[in-house]
C-alpha cells in the first residue's frame, strides 16, 4: 500500500509541475493525463516557472534519490536543452535546507556536548545544502572546518524510496522480455548499496584518507584533511577548502587559471584513480569540486564529498582497459571477442556479426575529430545495436560509467576541444605494459610465491597426518576427499603453478 501511495506521490509532483506537456507526448503514455481527473488539485495549475524550473523542482520536491538523479543529469550539459541544464545544475550544492537549529542539535547529540563548547564559531547558516546532508562552516583550534550534518531521518526516505525501486524493477523484470539483459533489479542493488554507502561518514572520512594517501605526491589534487576526534557516523569535520567552485568559469578566467590545462588533469584524475590506484571518486558533479587559487598555470583540483567512491575487480579492469584500446584503434573485431570472453553478450553470439554491428555503430562517429566524440552519444548507440546479441548491463560498471560520463561532462564544459583519447591514451598504454608484459607476469607470480611455498611446506605434516590414519576406518573417506579435491582443481592448480615458478626462476639463473 504504501509503495501504491508513493507511486500516486511521485504522480501528483509530475502532474503539479506541470511536466506531462514535456514527458507524457509519447504514443503509449497519454493516458496518464486522463487520471488528473481524480485529483482536483491537478485541474487548475501554474505554468508561470520555465519548463527547467518545474523540472528541477519536481526532482527536489520527490527527494534524496531524484535530487542524486538530478545532479547526474546536469553534467550533461552538451545533451541536455541549455534552460533545463541551468537549472539541473542548482540540485548540486542548492538543495533546499533544512533548519540550523536542528543541525545544530544533532551536531551536539552526536559529540555529546554545546556547539559553542567544541567550536570557536559556529555559522547556523548552512554554507551548502545536498541532497543527503548540508554542511556549516566553523572554526576549530583557529582552523576553519566545515561541518557535514545528515539530513534528519533521511535513512527511513531513502528505504522508502529504494523500496519503490525495488517494487519497479521487479515488475519490469516479470512483464517485460528485456529485463533479462538489463538486469533491474541487479542495478537497484547496487544504488542501494552506493546510496546507503553515503549515510555512513565515519566510512566517508575514511575514502577520504585513503583518496588522500593515493594522491600524496600528487600535484593535481588535493584532499582536505579529517578531524577523527570529531566525527561520527552523522557528523563530520574536515578542513574547509577555499577556492573556485569548477562550474564558476568566470572566476577561473578572471584568476587566469589555465583552462586546457584544468580539463586535461580531470580526465587525468580519473584514469589514474580507476586504473592505477583502483579507487574512483564516483560523485564528481561541479558542486563537489573546487580549484585552487595557487598555481593557476599548473591548477590543482580540490575534491570534498567522498560519500560514493568505486572500485573494479581485476578483471572487469582488465577488459575496459582492452575496450578502450581496441575501440579507439577502431579494431572492431577485438571489442566483439573481450566482450564474448567476458561474458558480456550471449556466448552463442558470433563474433562476425557483432563485430559488423559495431562497426555500423563506430565508423559514422569516427570520421568526426576525435574531439567531438561523445562517449554518451556513443554509449546510447551501442546499447540499441546490444539488444540482439543479448548483452546484459553489468551492474558493477553503472558508477564507473556514470562517474566516465560526469568527467566527460565536466572536461567539455570547460574546454570544448578537449580531446578525451589523446589525455586517455598514456594511461591505457601504461596499463598494458604494468599487467600484460613478461615482466609483469613474473612479479605477479613472485608476489603470490609465498603462498604456494607455504602450502608446499605444510605437505609433510598433512601426510604425516594421513598416514596415522591410515589404519583408522575412515581412511576411505579421507581418500574420497582427497579424489574431490583434486577434481576441484585447487590443488592441482597451485601444484602446477608452483611448477611454473620454479622453472621461471631456472631460467632467469641461467
């Protein structure tokens, strides 16, 4: 019922806003108009605020979830209509507010004691305001700190929410054919586990350390530092940062910052986060990134907000790295084959075919500069052409590709020549040579050596066990055992790969 009673909510805002004129036009959904007729609050509506406005308040109006939608939406200014892009890009730090006065009592119920006891200064008045918290600048020990308050009983809006996801998904999933390969409900566990990920600051404060130990020696980014005395699960301090908000190109040119040089170091962020470090700031819409005002010529980003951060496993690393490659060699056949070996399409598609459709896809993009290529132009093509060859979404990806598509966003809006390849390529190159050459594979196989020595050297007393019971009536059993777990292979691999070290190391000696 209640899941009902969102759904008529989430009707009525659209409704109220008037957004059926932009939304409802399709062929199959007009008669969602016809239900206004039950809601006569619906019958007399304003259409004094410009279609961007409703469309921003209407996103604001339904929530944490649609405002993080909302944020997503609005880095992408080069396929959205400019008035709906103006606005879109207000839900990234102007959210509105909830009261200081509470945040100020949830600050002291978390440190268990007066604001005014803990902090010099306090400004009641929020400095930003997001969707799942909003921060206030303080002064702590003569330093100047912000201080990021949850959002009150944000935790129970947000279950709501991921519930009525779930409730969708689901219902895609049994009445619609292609559900299978977009896996909805797979994706709404995995915005479930990113989003609740962000009610959690003492786990923010701790991506944040990490992110700053990553890029210690780093002159592209720099990450505020946390005060862990004074953090907790819903309250959190760390260093305010002073500088210019990415978005405010006019205050970059007016500091002389070098803006090719700004938008090649985003690009530049990402991939070595993704593919060096494997830890991606995963939520770098323009509210959460700031540029130093020093070293204009040589600028230095200033990230905050590390509630959603994104990892790859080894192997999903691997063949994004290989796709990239391929796809801007145009080598349409090797992006068919790593996604048929990794399991993204049906196994029984033929490589020939895919390939063909790609191709179809590409080769129009690719006679354009590869400066005017858009990865979500790009990204929308390939996925109609998927549809035959039963290509699943891999839910793992999503933030890695929301994350791609916001970096995107971001380097075109502020400077349209960018060339994403040229800044992309030293990275994939490297990649290459640090996990696919000789010597690579040798410090791999010397890293886990250890662990195949160990359990070679655990040998003699796992048989000397088995010989005291050899006498005993379960000997039988124990010889079944040992036959299944040579069939499992475990054993038989790690014997064999200790094998191969050994005569690696043979021949290095020799």
């Amino acid at each position: 019922m209640k899941k009902i009673l969102r759904l008529i909510k989430i009707y009525i805002v659209i409704m109220n806003n008037s957004l059926d004129k932009d939304l409802f036009n399709f062929r199959h959904l007009w008669v969602l108009r016809f239900f206004r007729v039950f809601f006569p609050s619906l019958w007399f509506r304003s259409t004094k605020l410009s279609r961007g406005e409703r469309i921003k308040n209407t996103f604001e109006e339904l929530g944490p979830i649609f405002v993080k939608l909302g944020q997503t939406i609005s880095t992408r200014k080069d396929l959205l209509p400019a008035d709906i892009a103006e606005e879109l890009v207000k839900l990234q730090d102007k959210v509105k507010p909830f009261s200081g006065e509470e945040a100020k009592k949830i600050i002291e119920s978390a440190l268990g004691d007066k604001v005014e006891n803990i902090f010099e200064d306090f400004d009641i008045n929020c400095l930003a305001s997001a969707s799942v918290a909003q921060v206030h600048p303080a002064k702590l020990h003569g330093n100047d700190v912000i201080i990021k308050v949850l959002r009150p009983n944000i935790e129970k809006l947000i279950t709501k929410d991921i519930n009525l996801m779930y409730f969708i998904a689901k219902a895609i999933d049994n009445f619609w054919e292609e559900s299978k390969r977009l896996k909805p409900i797979e994706i709404v566990a995995e915005y479930e586990k990113v989003i609740f990920g962000e009610l959690d600051l003492i786990k923010e404060a701790s991506n944040a350390n990490l992110l700053k130990r990553n890029h210690a020696k780093s002159s592209y980014l720099y990450v505020p530092d946390i005060y862990w005395d004074y953090t907790r699960e819903n309250v959190l301090v760390m260093e305010r940062i002073f500088g210019i908000q990415i978005s405010d190109t006019e205050e970059l040119k007016k500091n002389n910052i070098n803006i090719k040089r700004l938008a090649e170091k985003g690009v530049e962020i990402f991939f070595t986060q993704v593919f060096q470090h494997n830890f991606f700031h995963a939520d770098m819409h323009p509210g959460n990134i700031f540029v130093s005002y020093d070293t204009p010529e040589d600028p230095k980003y200033c990230a905050v907000d590390f509630g959603i951060m994104g990892s790859l496993s080894e192997s999903d690393q691997k063949y994004l790295a290989l796709n990239f490659q391929a796809f801007f060699q145009r080598d349409y056949k090797k992006v068919a084959e790593l996604h048929v070996d990794s399991g993204w399409v049906g196994e029984n598609t033929r490589v020939d075919e895919f390939e063909n459709s790609i191709r179809s896809v590409c080769e129009p993009i690719f006679e354009k500069p590869l400066k005017e290529i858009s990865f979500g132009n790009l990204l929308l093509r390939l996925f109609s052409v998927a549809r035959q060859y039963d290509m699943n979404v891999q839910p793992q990806l999503v933030l890695l590709q929301k994350t791609l598509l916001n970096i995107e966003g971001l380097g075109r809006d502020l400077y349209p020549d960018l060339d994403l390849w040229v800044t992309a390529k030293p990275f994939f190159e490297k990649w290459a040579k640090d996990n696919t050459s000789i010597s690579a594979i040798l410090k791999k196989i010397s890293k886990s050596s250890p662990k195949f020595i160990n359990e070679i050297s655990e040998l003699p007393e796992t048989l000397t066990m088995f010989r005291k019971k050899i006498n005993q009536s379960e000997v039988h059993e124990e010889i079944n055992s040992l036959r299944s777990e040579i069939k499992n292979s475990k054993f038989k691999n790690t014997i064999l790969l200790v094998i191969l070290f050994i005569m690696i190391l043979f021949e290095i000696n020799q």
